[in-house]
C-alpha cells in the first residue's frame, strides 16, 4: 500500500521536509510516529511522511501528489491547539481519502466531556455526577454535588490540568480549583464527584464489533491515598513515577461478572461516542465492583511500549499486525 503518515509538529513545517523514525523520536519528541514509521516499513508498504504545523495547502497538495492508499493520521493538533484535532479528519473526509482512526464525529464528541457524560448518561452507562463551572460565567456554589469532588480541564487531553490539587474536599476549594483551571488554560471547568476505586483502561479495536483487549492498570504504588489518581506526573514524569512506585501493567483480577460488565460498558461507551477503528475507555472500578466510566479517548497512543499496544499484545494481536489491522479497517471503513 501507499501510506501517508500525517503528524502534527509545534512549529512551523515544510511541506518537503521528511523524517526518519530516529530523528522523529529522538529529536522530535514523538515516539508513536517513530514506531508507526518503522512498522509500516518493517511490513513492505510504500511510506511518505507530512508533518503539519499551520498549513492546509499541504495536506491538499501531498494527498493529490502521492494519492495513498490510506492517511494514517497521528495529528492531535493544528497551529499547536488540540481543539482543532477533528478538522484534519474532516479535512480528509472532504478530500475522499481513506484515513485511519477516528472521525470528526467521535472527536468533537470526546473532547467536550461534559457533553460525552450527558450522553452516557442518557444511554444508562454510569459515570460520576457532575457539574461545569463556564469560563464566562464561573460558579460560585455546588448545590447538591457530592464530595469529595475532582476538578479539570473540560476539553484538556493527556491529564493536562490534573494535579495532586485537582481533589478538592469543600465547596470554597472547588470553586477555588475551577477559577484556577479558567485562568491557566483559558477553559471551562467540570466539577464531577471523587470516585474512589481502581485505574482501568480498556482498549477496543474495530468498528461494528470492536474487539475488547485484556484491561489496564495504573497501579500507585506509594502515593498517598489522597493523590490516588492519574495526574500527568502520574502518567509522564518518570522520576516521579520511580520514586512513587507507580507502573501500568495488565489489570490486576476481576470477579468475572465484574470484567463481563466491564466489556459490555466499554463497547456500549464506544459505540455511543461513535469511535471507530481503535479507542481506549478510562473508568473507575470501586471496591464493591461498580464501574463508572471517566472518559473516552479515540485514538489512544500507539507507541509500541504504551498500554494500547501492550493490551492488543496480550490479546494475541502483535504490533506489526495491529497497525496492519489499523489500515485494512480504514480501507473497510471508508465511505468515499
């Protein structure tokens, strides 16, 4: 096949410049595009690169020039803002490419978490109560919110917002929290009640009857009770994690009832959310197994050391063919 790779970059691009997987993760910071890069080529296909950082006339250009099989698009971003991560999709669906992972649909559906909880909820999956304190119009009580209550970004990725003072404990410090999250990161806040339970992650691949992958863990290791919960140093920061004794790794054992109701929630969360090819749900399983889902994330990480990949390995599914998997879907999928 003819593959474009098509990434996003936080500075300005030449349409001719090209990447090699070292330089991508080396020098770029962008270990998923590395190893994509090298896959594809491991696997025989035909790749070219594009990286973007502002211009659309690339994008236009390099699909009409190369005309690929299919886009296998890894941008988060346009002009550095991730609000912008559904366009690209768009884009190439107005161009009739073949593209793989999400459709602007999922996108938009899943960065606004607010709006995703409303409709989980009126679809019966449970996810925490909660309420959104706008930027415009900051709130200045709770109501009848439970607490402890958890405070972030509406529409930030990757735990940016989410800190050790995300858990708040009184109505004055939610309110506190979420004039914080207005000012720094300019966004709305969701104020959603704490709950207290197990880090699960359970990946999904496919469409119309997406395979469910072995779930998990963010286990804690030696954080304190009240900082049990994935934070972006708990995520990223690897000094941090060491001294913490923090680590992913399959999910620890389930009652069977419990990880059947895990599976059907994760395709019901999927399919509401409208992902398609691959998708990670995050949720919260508490001591008396009740799973309560946190939010959705179409087109999770694909490095080959990250959860993703780790769970389709374990799901017999090794690297080399879950991206070959990843394109043939987008070949199947496309509507053009």
């Amino acid at each position: 096949m003819r593959i474009l790779v098509l990434f996003d970059l936080a500075r300005p691009t030449s349409p001719d410049e090209t990447f090699s997987a070292r330089a991508l993760k080396e020098e770029e910071g962008k270990p998923t595009e590395a190893d994509v890069l090298r896959c594809l080529r491991r696997l025989g296909h035909e790749v070219d690169t594009l990286a973007v950082f502002d211009n659309v006339k690339a994008i236009v250009d390099k699909v009409a020039e190369q005309k690929p099989d299919v886009v296998f698009n890894l941008t988060e971003s346009f002009r550095d803002d991730r609000s912008h991560e559904p366009n690209v999709p768009a884009l190439l669906e107005l161009l009739r490419v073949p593209y793989t992972g999400a459709g602007p649909d999922a996108l938009l559906l899943c960065k606004d978490k607010a709006l995703a909880k409303q409709l989980l909820s009126f679809h019966r999956v449970r996810t925490a109560r909660f309420l959104v304190s706008s930027k415009r119009r900051p709130l200045r009580r709770l109501g009848k919110l439970g607490l402890p209550a958890f405070v972030k970004p509406v529409a930030e990725e990757s735990s940016d917002g989410i800190s050790k003072g995300s858990l708040v404990r009184s109505e004055e410090e939610a309110i506190e929290r979420a004039r914080f999250i207005h000012d720094k990161f300019q966004s709305d806040a969701l104020i959603e009640e704490y709950v207290d339970g197990r880090e699960i992650t359970v990946g999904l691949v496919g469409t119309r009857r997406p395979q469910v992958l072995p779930p998990r863990e963010l286990f804690f290791g030696e954080v304190p009770e009240d900082a049990k919960f994935a934070t972006a140093k708990a995520k990223w920061d690897d000094q941090y994690r060491k001294k913490w004794g923090i680590r992913n790794g399959p999910a620890a054992e389930l009652p069977d009832e419990v990880a059947n109701r895990l599976a059907q929630i994760a395709r019901r969360t999927y399919a509401v959310l409208r992902i398609r090819g691959i998708g990670r749900i995050d949720v919260r399983v508490t001591a008396a197994g009740e799973i309560v889902v946190i939010e959705a994330n179409p087109n999770p990480s694909l490095a080959e050391e990250d959860d993703f990949a780790k769970a389709a390995g374990a799901a017999g599914i090794a690297y080399d063919a879950l991206i070959q998997k990843i394109l043939d879907m987008a070949k199947a999928d496309f509507r053009g």
